[in-house]
C-alpha cells in the first residue's frame, strides 16, 4: 500500500524542509536557536551611502 499522493498544484501543509527544522533544529543542532535573520527587501535595495556628485 502507497500512501495517497497530493494532487498537482495543492502544497502540503507542511514540507519536507519544515519537518526536519522540527527534528534537527535550524542549523542541524536539535534544540538550537535559529540565527538566520530577514532583512526586509527595502532595506536590501536602499543604498547605505548615497553619493549627491557635483557639479560640473
């Protein structure tokens, strides 16, 4: 007997990556803190250090 399988297009509710984060922990140390952070993309795309030019 196969398990049922999900059809084309419906993800499930949890994926394969998502379980074993659950098991091994983010960085593959159970019971660690996950370090990673988001960085909102306008924070990506904004320059840090703006250069006005000059006048020619």
């Amino acid at each position: 007997m196969t398990k049922p399988r999900e059809p084309n297009g419906v993800e499930p509710p949890r994926s394969e990556d998502d379980i074993q984060r659950n098991q091994l922990g983010p960085r593959g140390v159970p019971g660690a803190p996950d370090p990673a952070k988001m960085t909102p993309q306008r924070d990506k795309k904004m320059p840090k250090h703006v250069d006005p030019g000059h006048a020619a």
